[in-house]
C-alpha cells in the first residue's frame, strides 16, 4: 500500500494527550534552562547519560533585574505596555507566548478537549478529590524544582497546601531504630528529615491545575490551535510522497483528518482498557459501572431509591484510592450502607508507591533500577515498589469513621463468586468468597478496580505493532533508554507506558518530569538541533570531571553554563 501523499504542513513535534506527561513533556520543549533532577556526582554514575554528556543550554545573562518583591529566584506577573512578562529564576524574563527558532514547534492531540489536563481536571472534579496525593515538588513546571512552593506564595494560597501528616520525624534514637526494624515495612516509612518538613505538603486540586494553567501560559502553550480536540487512532511511519525520499514521517490518523510529524510524543496514559471481573451485558451496565464511567453521581436509578428514602445498599471494588473516595460520597450521598470489597489487605500508604522512590533523594533506588540487566528484573522492581492499590492515611481516618457509624463494612480478602441481577427491581443478588450470609440485595456496584496497560491491545499502535514490532513484557513496551520505540524511530513514550525506563513513578507526576526531561534530550539530537561543539564544551562539567569553568572562555560574553 503507497504512502499517503503529504497533505498538511510538517509540524516537529506531535503530542498525543493533553494530561500531566503531555504538558510536562511540551513546557519542557520550550524551557532552556532546566531545574536538575539529580547532582553532577550522581550524573556521573548513570551510563544512560553519558550519551548525553554536554548538551546543556546557555542562561543568557540579561540585565539582572529584581522583580515587585525585591528578591531573585520568583515568578510573578507584571503587566506592561508590551504585554504579559514573567519573571524566570534566573532573574531575567521572557515574553509569554514566544518561541525561539532553535524551539520545535508542537501540536498537540486530545480527544477530553481543548485545554489541558481537561480529563485529569474532570476526573478529580467527579470523584471529589479535595488534594493530589503527591508532593508539591512533583508538579510540570521544568524551570523550577520549588516552582509549586513559589506559585503558592505569590498567588497568596499557601493554605492549599495540606500537609501530609506522619510523613516527616525527628531523627530517631539508636533504640527506636532498632525498634523500627522488627516493623512492618508501611510503619518504617516515616522518617524523614525535619529540615525536608515543608516539601512534605500536598497541593489542592484547585492549585494544581491553576498551576498547570500558569506553567502552559508562561510557556506560551495555551494559544488557539494548540490543542486539537481529535481522537488519534492510528500512527505510522514511512516515506511520505512529495515531502523526502532520505527522511521519514509519522502520520498520525484521528478520527477528524491526519497530520504528519518528524517526531510523536505518546503521552496517553494506561490506555482505555479499563479491568472489570466480568463482561456486563447490556441489562447489567443499568447497575453498575467503572469508576472513570461515572457521569452523575449518584447514578440517577439509586439516587431516586435514596429519595424515597428507601434502604439503599452499595458495592465498592477495589483496594485504591479512587475506592475510598466513591464510599466517602456513597455515604454523604445517603446511601443506607456501603460494602467495600478488597481482594488482599487495605493497604494504607501515604503514596502509591514506597517512600523511598518519592522522596528528595531518591536516587539511591534509581540507581538500582537503571542498573538492573533485564527487563524481567525491573517489572519485579515496579511491582514491589506499588504493590497493588493503596488508600492514604486521611482516608484510612475517613473511612474509619464510616465504619463506626455503621454504614461502612470494609470485606477484605474478598471476592464476587456469583451474581445475578434483577432489572425489575434493579437489584443485585450477589454470593462471594468466602460466604456472606448477612449481605442484602444490592442496589448498585461501582468498580474501582484500576486500568490495564497493554501496548499490544491498543487499536492507536496497530501500524506500529505490525510494521515495527517492539518486544512487550506483560504489556509494557522494552522502548529503548531514550523512550524511543527503537532507536531509529522517534515515537517517544512518556507516563505509565514507558514504565521498564523510568521505575515504579513513571504513572505519577515524578514520572511525567522525569519523562519529560528525557524526552527533551532525545528530540534535541533526533531534530538536529544539538550542536557539537557546545556538547564538547560542556562535557567536562557535566560530568563533574576537571575544572568546569573552563569551558566559559570559549563562550559568548555575558553567557552562563548550568549544569542539569
């Protein structure tokens, strides 16, 4: 079959998803002078970067001015003749809106909607998530590690942030260590410094996403057009007629048209394969769903129960965090009784993954991870670090309460063995494992039972699946180190997907920075904008080798060399 003929303008860089990885991985397209992630003695140790050795950008050191609070290092607004300026870290400033010539110009693909995070916003808006689970330093803003912290102080909303209680101790005595060893792994995880107490804090919903909305403004990904509300269903790469013999494209088909790219950035999340104990039918699917199906809350047939003040009983799955929020608003809903069932232990953790993989220096488990030899070995790593779905403590504590009012019953290591359901009465008749004699006919089942990650179930790589098959280990891609596809394709694979490259975190914010910061490297050499003789330069400060000031008398005047 010939190639499609080139139809629209090229573009460098094409997203595919407008939620956190997304807009991490285009803000990060447009920053010059990234926060660093790890130190220069942990670059160091790292062989993945070595290929990488020299390629940082320049801080172009303009008149150094103080902004309206008379300090460095914050962002604030100010309005001008000229327009909208921000106040970068470094001390100098950059127009909203704008794009270097040596930046790649994006175009992004979203079928929730026009905006960013539209779906993620959506989500947490349905399931009355008053706060993100993470810590205000995972956020998307790749300039400014703090950038959190600063925007909630300049913005005057410092009592959003809610801190995450039992997370940061005092340093412990030899005696209570050694106490601490004989206990359970989820009591261990509570000793942080004290002087890391203020990055211990969670963001609200609210600022989160105003936050997100700052970061793509400043960064000038909010303008008209950006954001294309299409559905994308297919990518290939190929030759494309009347475009180059010697280079090829991607062409990313959507369900409006098609556009072609020199680079794809998958950033989609799970995927939408979401994990169900059984295949409803079409009479079922009227008394229960999955928790990202919820539209109305409650369903409209259980609320009209709850109105006529009949007794109601409600279904749970699920051991994580979405679960414990569904019972919450079952309850103040006024539904009669909430059974919440799990199918191992109620695990409560601060995070879904251990505390060791989210703190301030958590590159000592990073390490091990990328200096793993299979990827057989890391899906053994993933898998102990998140260990199944988990609830917060403030949670624990809510659904407690719940508990003790009698309209909780939390079942665990249990399971739905049978079920019929009645479309007369609109009620279920369930029988579980082991045996619940007491339970009534229930009046509805909401799944929070999470959703798998399957490349090779995903209609949107087809092509790619056929045309350039890829190793897959339960799921995941074996993408290279680069989060490419292969080495010579540039479909980069950022969140939850690109897992066996980036640890247990890639789903979680942490990832999506991370993520982004990779892929931002891999574009640079696959666009061809790096520059040799500046990666020559660099090298040795990268590296932490020599005297990292020598490379300053072959630069420019008035030019500054960071390092990552």
């Amino acid at each position: 079959m010939a190639p499609e003929a080139l139809e629209c303008p090229v573009v460098d860089v094409i997203i595919i998803g407008a939620g956190p990885c997304g807009l991490a991985a285009a803000a990060r397209l447009r920053e010059e002078t990234p926060s660093a992630l790890f130190t220069d003695e942990e670059h160091q140790r790292y062989h993945w970067l070595k290929r990488h050795s020299g390629r940082m950008a320049l801080v172009r050191a303009h008149n150094r001015t103080l902004n309206s609070a008379g300090k460095h290092g914050r962002r604030v607004s100010q309005k001008g003749q000229k327009g909208e300026v921000h106040w970068c870290k470094t001390g100098t400033k950059s127009c909203t809106g704008t794009r270097s010539p040596s930046q790649p110009s994006i175009l992004v693909l979203d079928s929730s909607g026009d905006r960013w995070l539209e779906k993620w916003n959506r989500s947490f808006e349905k399931l009355q998530i008053p706060c993100l689970r993470s810590p205000m330093f995972f956020h998307v803003d790749p300039g400014d590690r703090d950038g959190m912290l600063a925007f909630s102080r300049e913005t005057g909303r410092e009592d959003e942030l809610w801190e995450i209680p039992g997370c940061v101790g005092q340093e412990l005595s030899k005696h209570k260590k050694k106490k601490r060893q004989s206990m359970p792994s989820s009591k261990v995880e509570i000793a942080i410094d004290e002087r890391d107490r203020k990055d211990y804090f969670s963001p609200s919903t609210k600022l989160f996403a105003d936050h997100c909305t700052f970061t793509a403004s400043r960064y000038g990904l909010d303008k008209s057009g950006q954001i294309l509300v299409q559905e994308a269903r297919d990518i290939t790469y190929d030759y494309v007629p009347d475009y180059s013999n010697t280079e090829k494209l991607f062409t990313v088909k959507t369900d409006k048209g098609c556009f072609h790219a020199k680079a794809v950035v998958l950033a989609i999340g799970p995927g939408n394969t979401k994990n169900m104990p059984w295949q409803m039918s079409k009479t079922e699917i009227t008394g229960a769903c999955h928790s990202l199906d919820i539209k109305t809350f409650p369903d409209p047939g259980l609320k009209a129960k709850i109105k006529s003040r009949r007794e109601t009983n409600v279904v749970v799955v699920g051991g994580g965090l979405s679960s414990a929020h569904i019972i919450d608003m079952a309850v103040k809903a006024g539904v009669s009784k909430v059974w919440h069932f799990t199918r191992g232990e109620l695990k409560v953790k601060h995070f879904d993954i251990g505390l060791t993989w989210m703190g301030k220096f958590k590159n000592y488990e990073k390490a091990v991870f990328w200096s793993a030899e299979s990827d057989e070995e890391r899906l053994d790593m993933i898998k102990t670090a998140r260990n199944g779905g988990s609830i917060t403590p403030r949670m624990h504590k809510v659904l407690k309460q719940h508990v003790a009012h009698k309209k909780l019953s939390i079942c665990t290591h249990t399971t739905i063995a049978s079920k019929y359901y009645d479309p007369v009465s609109g009620t279920w008749q369930l029988d579980t494992t082991p045996p619940m004699p007491d339970l009534p006919r229930i009046d509805y089942i909401y799944f929070a039972t999470g959703v798998s990650s399957n490349v090779a179930e995903l209609p949107l790589l087809g092509s790619m699946n056929r045309d350039h098959p890829i190793e897959i280990k339960q799921g995941l891609p074996c993408i290279t180190e680069d989060l490419t596809w292969k080495h010579d394709i540039p479909l980069l694979v950022t969140g939850r997907l690109a897992a066996l490259q980036l640890g247990p975190g890639a789903a979680n914010l942490e990832g999506a920075r991370l993520g982004a910061e990779r892929i931002a490297w891999t574009l640079e050499r696959a666009l061809g904008r790096a520059k040799d003789e500046d990666r020559e330069l660099s090298r040795v400060s990268f590296c932490g080798h020599g005297n990292r000031y020598d490379c300053l008398s072959n630069q420019p005047q008035h030019s500054v060399m960071v390092s990552a």
